[in-house]
C-alpha cells in the first residue's frame, strides 16, 4: 500500500473516529437529561479531545495490518476481538497522555471503570465501532485498490 493511501486512512479514520465520539456524546447527554427529569438541551452539543484525531488515525495504519492476520476469523470472534483491543489502546493511550500531560482527556468517573482511563461497560460500543471500522475499511480497500 502506497504513503498516499496509509496518509488517506490515517485521516480518514481520524475523522470517523472524532465525528463518531462527537455523535455519541451529543445522544448520551440527551438520554441522560430525559433519565433525569430535565430539558433536553436540542442543540444536541456533542465533545471530543483533540488528542482523539491521531489516536483514531492510528487505526488507519494499524486496521490494515491487523486485518490481514484476523480476516479469516469467524465474524463474532473478530468483533470480540475488535472490542479488546480498543479498550488496550483506550487504557494505554489514557494512560499516555495522563503521564505526558498529567490528565487523561477522558477520566471516566462512572461505570465500570479501570484507572478512569476505560469502561468495562463501553466493551459493546467498542465491538460496535470496530464492526463499523471493518466495514469501512472494507469499503475503502474495494474504493481505493488498497491491497491485503
């Protein structure tokens, strides 16, 4: 694969990763307002770090090269997998800038946290957005001539 296509996928990547975090808050601080009895705030303002670019970049140079060694796995295997190892690189990478910078971005206070650095409890999110990372990826090769 070319320098131009890993550049695209790290770009590319850093983009569905922040826009996807910034979905996803937006709809969690909604459900949470209806949970607790107060307005829905309908700008529907969601938040992400911009230390989250190049970590979900990173995905685009590392998803090719992970894929060519799992792609044969049963489906649900891979997506378990795909969970796993986005909460290794969420703790590694909170961990990361909590020593570089003296906080992680994220601290996670509630739920079944380790350190604050990940949630237990996001595992199914995280198979969901690594089932979406293939299918783009996927999309993307067949797009792009990416080679395996």
């Amino acid at each position: 694969m070319s320098k131009a296509n890993y550049l695209f996928l790290f770009v590319a990547f850093g983009c569905i990763g922040i826009t996807t975090e910034i979905f996803f808050t937006a709809i969690v601080d909604a459900i949470v307002a209806v949970q607790q009895f107060e307005p829905i705030n309908w700008r529907l303002l969601g938040t992400s770090y911009i230390w989250m670019f190049p970590i979900y970049g990173l995905a685009g140079l590392a998803f090719p090269v992970l894929f060519t060694k799992i792609d044969k796995w049963p489906a649900v295997l891979r997506w378990a997998f795909y969970g796993v190892a986005i909460l290794i690189v969420e703790f590694i990478t909170g961990w990361a800038l909590d020593m570089a910078t003296g906080r992680c971005p994220w601290e996670y206070t509630a739920g079944w946290h380790i350190m604050g650095y990940i949630r237990l409890d996001y595992y199914p999110l995280w198979v969901g957005f690594g089932i979406m990372i293939e299918r783009i990826y996927l999309l993307l090769r067949g797009k792009l001539s990416l080679s395996k």
